[in-house]
C-alpha cells in the first residue's frame, strides 16, 4: 500500500467531466438501497454527488461530519449506474471521493491491516497452499485462459478454485499470483489498485478468468474488457450443453436455487444473465425480487459498518427463506461470506456458483451411479459422455441427440396433397414451440412447389410461447441467426434475422423457415446443424439425383418420413427408404404425431435398414 500520510490533496479531487454529468433528475433515488433505508437525500447518489461538488468548489471541508459519514456510508453497489439517463459512473466517483477522504490518517483502521495484508504475496500464496486451493498448472499452448485465485478468497473459500479448474480442465493456474487490486482501490487507494491489477495482467497471461464478480470488474476496468472474464460469463459464453453440468437434486427431486448477483459483476459489467442461464440448466431456478439488489457485503463494508450491513443483510435472508429453495448460489466470495453468515441457521445453504456446478455433475460422477441417460443437443451429451467415460470406473451413457428429422415430399404427393402438406407441416415444426425430438428440421420439396407464399403467411402467423429455459432459446437463437447468414440461404418467413428476441420477452422466439437448394446443401455440411426451435428449412431438389445425394449427407436421425403415391411414387420411394439413415420410418405422416407405444423403438436395434417401427396414414 502506498504511504500516504498527507492530507493535502494537490488539483481537483473530482474528474471535472465526471462529476458534471449529473443532472439531478433523480432517477437513482428509489435504486440506492441506503436512501431507501433513511430517505435521506444526502444518503442518496444525487445528494452524494452534490456533496462532491461541494468538496470540489471548497465549499466543504475534507473533515466536515457529513463529508465523513456520507462517504463511508455509501456501499458502492453501484445500483445507480444501470439507472442513470446521464450515464454517470458513479463507481468511479466514489474511488475518487474516498482516494481524497480517506487519504493517510483518514483511512479508517479496520481497511489498513487488510490492505496490507492482500498485499503480501508470498504470505497468500502459503496461505492458499495451507488451505487446500486449486494447485499450480502451467500455461500451456492450447490453454483456456489463467485462473485468478484471489486474494482473500483462497484462504476463506479454496474450493470455488478447486471447483473452476473441474469445471474449465483447460485453465491454467500461475501459482505466483497476489492481490488483483480491488479492495485497495475501493478504500480509498486507487493508485495500488491500479498498479496490482496491471502486475496481474503480467502474471496471468491471455485471458483472465475471475470467480469473483467484485474482482472481474476492478480487473476489467484497468485491463479491459478483453483480457478479464468473469466465471459465469465465460461458461456460458460456449455452447449451452457442451460443458454437461448435469442436475443438481435433492432427496429424489430437482433442487430450488436462487441467485445473489455481485452489485459490481450486474451494475458494473452488466452481466447478470449467464448466472441464472447456467442454475436453470441445473436446477428450479427460483428468482429472488431482491436478487439484484446489494445484500450487505460491499467489500469492507460489513466490517466497516456491521450495523447497517447486518439491516440490509436482514432483510435479504427473510426472504431468501420465505422462497423455501434448497441453495443460494453467489458469484463473489464476499457476498458468500455474508450469506452464510445469514444463512447458519437456515435450512438454506448459500454455495458458490462454482462448486455448485461440482456439485450437479456428481449426478455423473459419483461412484454410486452406473449409468447416464440423456436427451439434448449433441454437444450437451459429448459433454456428459465424456465425463463418464473418464470416471476411474467408465460407466455407459445412452444418449437422445440432436436429430434433423427429414421428411420427403415427392412430385406425387405434392400434387395430390400441397395444400394439406404446408399446413400440416407447419404444425408439426412448431408443436411445442419446436421443442421435441422429432420435430422435422428439413422438408425436402420439389423445386417448383409453388407453396413460398402459403408457407410465408402460415410460419408469420404462428403463435409464439415462451421456450423450456432462457439458455434454449438463446441457442435457438444464435443456431438460427448463424443458418440464416449463410450465403446460400434465403429467409421464407418474415420474422427479421433476430427474430428469436421479438415478441413480450427475449425467451419467445418467433418461428421461422429457411430454405437452401438441395446441391447447396449437398456441398455445405456446415448446414447440416439442428435448430432446436420452431425453425426448419426446406431443401428444394429439381431431380432424383440430386435429392438422393443430399439425403446421402443427412446424418442418422431419430426418424424420417416419405410423403408419397403408391400408384405413381413405387419406385422413387423405394430408393428414398433405402437412402435414409433413421430409426423410425414414417409414411405419409408426420414424426410430431406418432404415437409412442411399446413397439416403438429410439435407435437401431435391428440394424441398418430395419426400423423400430412404421406409421401409414390410413
């Protein structure tokens, strides 16, 4: 920590252009968790601001009470921020507030051994290794980033570090590592703020992983956006399934869990969504209506201010207990000791989000399970089927993947039945918002089918609904947006290219049709991709030839269907079953609306060619 022993403050003490952002509209107000506890005004951000400039002109001294009191009062949430129409980054307002206020004999007593003692390097590094936290791995050249361990974090709680390097194998973790700077720059001592997160961007090289929401921001603000990711962002940042986190339970059900955001992750960083993504996939996710809000922690200040930490504290774990959920997960150590301090007695226990995760993928992992089950996207059961492959006792995992479905329409059928086929195909892609397994993800038509127009008004029209989980509509969203820029596909319906985020909320995706030429297809695998959705795209074909080689690349799906006329199709028909790799056939039907009976079977049981079962429309 730097000496700072004077109490002159040579220049101004505020960024001129910071502190005239404010425009005093009051927006921030019904935000601030102390204004809603006092209805002071001065307890408030725009009072807080106003005090400053008053500091700032001189019309307040250094040492005056409520100068004093108000700057050690603020917890830092930084809940203003997201609120403010005038962009004011009162985060960085108050570092500069409290570099001045609490400047050498000012600093208050409690901060000074704990910034003296994050500082001390070697002293944190044995601590770590005492305590049992993730152990030293090299950088390597394919490596997914370095792992920040923390400074307090590592001797409070070693196994969220643990934890990450389970859930992220690809991790390095640089064993000389110290303090990231944060709790010296949020008690007044910017300057070793800045200077040990610099020196942590030259320890850690590429990018910096963080499972401290508190720390990812002060670390992003020095070293940029591109050097620092939190935990939970950089988790979900990959495919929703391919990380195969399994499902948290609790005697024989699926567990309850609620989130508590890290104020400066959420208001600082923006990022709240990827936490809630990654429990909803896991577990009952059950959203707290002050999930968002501080909880008491604020760095220091539930050391600095126990009293008024422990009311907002109060308050939370009421309801955290009202809820009834079996976990509270947090994303940054602070909040974790805070709630568990809460929590002792509850039946409730607050968890990391880290070692919540662990802790879901025991469904996987622990020795008592001998073997796996899954439905899901390919990459979600590669994931699963990984982990128990590499069990010390391999176990066998029986998995329902993602399935493109085909169905055929021949020249037959299309003029017997093409009206009758466009609705009822429609139907079939959105049942269920497109969510099951079977839904037909290519409809191979005629290249003269005439029906772009029907097809167009029926997909616009189609009712939308929310999705399973957030996480399944966002891949939707992102599968569809990637197949609809491919430069061989054009858009039949009228939804925009975002089209997943239309509609009350950003998880009711509006359905949607693509359409790709059958040798357009043939010579671009990369469209060969499930839209787990209310999406699907039609192949158009203008011979037998080249329908037949692109059904050739259309890998094994769970089923496939012919659309054809006995009296003029015999043939083609014939050569389509043969060409088809699935473990349903279907005739004249649609794979949605198959009954699942005992004689249905999912896989191929009886081999190439010898399907589980038929159905034929009477």
């Amino acid at each position: 920590m730097n000496d700072r022993t004077s109490d002159a403050s040579p220049g101004p003490v505020f960024d001129p252009e910071l502190l005239s952002r404010c425009i005093s509209c009051g927006f921030c107000l019904p935000a601030c968790p102390t204004y809603a506890e006092t209805g002071d005004e001065a307890s408030s951000p725009r009072g807080r601001i106003n005090l400053m400039r008053a500091l700032q002109d001189g019309d307040l001294q250094p040492d005056d009470p409520t100068l004093k009191e108000q700057a050690s009062q603020c917890l830092g949430c930084r809940a203003c921020e997201p609120v403010c129409p005038a962009g004011v980054e009162y985060g960085r307002l108050l570092e500069q507030w409290r570099d001045h206020q609490w400047r050498g004999r000012r600093l208050p007593l409690l901060a000074r051994p704990l910034m003296t003692g994050a500082g001390l390097r070697a002293t944190l590094r044995l601590l770590g290794r005492i305590r049992g936290t993730a152990k030293a791995v090299p950088q390597a050249p394919a490596s997914e980033g370095s792992l920040m361990l923390g400074c307090f974090e590592r001797v409070l709680f070693p196994s969220i570090s643990r934890a990450a390097v389970r859930l992220l194998p690809g991790l390095s973790v640089p064993k000389d590592q110290g303090c990231c700077g944060a709790l010296h720059a949020h008690n007044g001592d910017t300057t070793t703020g800045e200077q040990l997160a610099r020196r942590m961007g030259q320890d850690l090289p590429g990018l910096i992983v963080a499972t401290s929401g508190g720390c990812a921001a002060h670390l992003t603000s020095v070293l940029g956006e591109g050097r620092v990711r939190e935990l939970s962002d950089h988790l979900s940042g990959s495919d929703p399934g391919e990380r195969g986190h399994g499902e948290l339970r609790v005697d024989g059900r699926r567990a309850r869990v609620a989130l508590q955001d890290s104020c400066h992750l959420r208001n600082g960083l923006g990022v709240w969504t990827a936490p809630r993504d990654l429990l909803t996939q896991v577990a009952d996710y059950v959203e707290l209506p002050s999930a968002g809000t501080c909880c008491g922690a604020a760095g220091t200040y539930s050391l600095l201010r126990p009293k008024e930490s422990r009311r907002v504290l109060d308050a939370k774990i009421e309801e955290i207990e009202s809820t009834g959920v079996d976990y509270v997960a947090a994303v940054n150590p602070g909040c974790l000791r805070q709630l568990r301090t809460g929590l002792r007695r509850a039946r409730t226990k607050a968890v990391h989000l880290a070692d919540l995760l662990v802790m879901a993928r025991a469904l996987v992992t622990h020795p008592a399970v001998q073997a796996v089950g899954f439905t899901g996207s390919t990459a979600g059961g590669r994931a699963l089927f990984d982990l128990a492959a590499q069990r010390p006792d391999p176990i066998p995992f029986y998995g329902e993947l993602g399935s493109l479905n085909p169905v055929v329409v021949t020249p037959g059928a299309l003029a017997a039945r093409g009206a009758d086929l466009e609705g009822e195909y429609i139907g079939s892609v959105t049942r269920s918002q497109g969510q099951l397994c079977t839904k037909p993800g290519l409809l191979f038509l005629p290249e003269d089918h005439g029906l772009d127009e029907p097809l167009h008004r029926a997909i616009s029209a189609a009712p939308s609904a929310p999705m399973r989980g957030p996480w399944i509509a966002d891949a939707y969203g992102a599968t569809l947006d990637d197949l609809a820029a491919h430069p061989a596909v054009r858009r039949i319906g009228a939804a925009p290219t975002d089209s997943h985020r239309t509609g009350q909320s950003a998880h009711i995706p509006a359905a949607a049709l693509l359409t790709v030429t059958a040798d357009d297809l043939s010579t671009h695998p990369d469209l060969l991709r499930e839209c787990f959705g209310p999406a699907s795209v039609i192949v158009t074909y203008t011979s037998t030839e080249y329908l037949l080689t692109a059904l050739r690349t259309v890998p094994g799906s769970l089923t496939a269907t012919v659309h054809g006329r006995d009296d003029t199709d015999g043939d083609l028909a014939r050569l389509i079953w043969s060409t088809l790799r699935a473990g349903r056939l279907i005739r004249n039907d649609w794979p949605t609306g198959v009954a699942v009976t005992r004689v249905v079977r999912h896989g191929r049981a009886q081999g190439i060619g010898h399907p589980g079962s038929r159905s034929r429309r009477s």
